[in-house]
C-alpha cells in the first residue's frame, strides 16, 4: 500500500513493487527509491569510464611495447655492426696496402690480424665457430656433404672441415659443413 497525501493506494505489481498489505509507503520513500536508480547510474557511468580508460590503458602498453621490440630489431644490431664497420676498415687497409707491396708476408701477417678482428667481432656478439675436425659427426652441428670409406678412422668421424659452422649462444646458426668417414662395405665385395 502507497500512501499518497494521506490516501493509500495500492501499487501496482507489474512496476515492481512489493509492498506487504501492513506496510505503508510514503513519500519520503518515493523519493529515496527515485533517488536510488540515479546513483545506479551514477556509478554505472563510472565504472564505464573506468573501463573505457583502462582499455586505453592497455592499448597504450600494447603499442609502446611494440615499439619497442621494433627498436630491438632494428638497433639490436647496431654494436655487432660497429664491430664489422673495424673488420671493414682493416680489409680496406689490407687491400690498400697490397697495391703498394710486393711482399707477400706483410699481405699474409695483414691478412691474419683483419682475420683476428673478424673473429673478435663475432666473439663479442656471443658467436662461436664449430670446428668438428677429428670429432663425431653430430647432425645437429654438422652438415655431411659426403661420405668416405676410411679404414683407419672410426665410422661417423669427421675427416675434413669444408666450410667452419657457427653458434649464436646455444642455437645453430650455421651447421659445418663436412667429410665424414664409413666402414668401408664388405657385403659389396
């Protein structure tokens, strides 16, 4: 039952409203119950807001975080590119100095410090040489380009090193490229 200016009125029950027979409401509660579904919207609206900013939020995270690993590529480089730029330097050196020279031992001592620094570079970089001379072939490591029957060398033995590998830290970057030995077939004879 509503009480409306000291009538009572019964509240309909599509709207909503549960009202016992023994309980009256009055105005004062019409006006709390219309207030009520404003602060509902209220925080409604905050709360939307709070999400709208938080997703911009995130989006902002995603893009910077994007940035950034396009900056990593394209800069990650930059100091094993720093340490080239002085192998280049030192061919350039190299090859100025042979137009001039006729001694092949100073080409030859050139040659092997430009070497040197070449390797220096790629051992500042985390990069290692696979060298598989004498060891087993691994074909993880190693790239056989053929076989050789070789009695006197265990079978899957690496006789020669064609071309060295290389390992950036634990991963393959190039594998060996080698002659591996075999037993030579006796069922062929």
């Amino acid at each position: 039952m509503i009480k409306e200016d000291k009538e009572t009125v019964e509240a309909p029950e599509e709207e909503g409203f549960l009202v016992d027979d023994k309980k009256e409401i009055t105005d004062e509660d019409l006006e709390n119950i219309t207030e009520e579904p404003l602060s509902l919207d209220k925080q409604i609206e905050d709360l939307q807001e709070k999400v709208l900013r938080a997703q911009a939020e995130v989006q902002n995270v995603r893009r910077i975080a994007a940035q950034e690993v396009t900056r990593a590529r394209l800069y990650g480089a930059e100091s094993l590119a720093r340490e080239f730029l002085s192998v280049g330097d030192n061919l350039q050196r190299a090859l100025d100095s042979s137009e001039d020279a006729t001694d092949l031992d100073s080409m030859k001592e050139g040659l092997e410090l430009t070497f040197k620094s070449f390797e220096s570079a790629l051992k500042s970089a985390g990069i290692t040489s696979i060298d598989p001379a004498g060891e087993n072939f691994d074909p993880e490591k190693h790239e056989a380009l053929s076989l050789v029957q070789d009695e006197s060398r265990e079978e899957n033995t690496v006789i020669e090193v064609v071309q060295k590998g290389f390992m950036i830290l634990d991963r393959v970057l190039r594998p060996a490229k080698v002659i591996v030995s075999k037993k030579i077939d006796k069922n062929l004879n």
